[in-house]
C-alpha cells in the first residue's frame, strides 16, 4: 500500500516495481471538476457529507489547491514513466 485515507483504506498501491493502482483522480482540472459537480448525485453526496453549503465549499477548496495538485499529479506521472 502507498496511500491511505480516512475515506478509503487503500488510496494508492503497487504490485511489485510495475504495476499501480490509484483509488483517486490525479488528473483534477478546473473543467473536470465543473462537470462531476453538475452531477446531482455528487452535489447530493457532498451534502450529505459537508452539510448544506458542502457543494461550494468543496468547489472553493478545490480551486485554492489546484495548482498543487496539477503540480503534484504532473510529477506522480513523471515518476511512474521514469519507472518504465
């Protein structure tokens, strides 16, 4: 196991020096995000999970962290074709 997360207790794994599993979406982008949000089920889900305001709040820490996370998501990717 690589990751791990309150919400899921294998976020990231490897078999053997080849093979990996990512239980999450890396690629984040703000178009990609646009569209799951427009998804009822995942307004309703973070609802559900974040209260009544969980949507937009979700969707502003999001933004806030975009640039990291496309930072880091670029360098996961370098890693993984480095490997090859």
């Amino acid at each position: 196991m690589l990751a791990t997360s309150g919400a899921c207790a294998v976020q990231a794994l490897a078999v053997g020096g080849r093979a990996f599993g990512l239980q999450f979406h890396a690629e984040v982008d703000a178009p990609t995000l646009a569209d799951w949000l427009s998804d009822p089920a995942t307004a309703e889900a973070l609802v559900l999970r974040l209260g009544e305001d969980g949507p937009a709040r979700f969707t502003a820490a999001a933004h806030g962290h975009m640039g990291e996370l496309n930072r880091a998501a670029r360098q996961l990717y370098a890693n993984f074709i480095a490997l090859l």
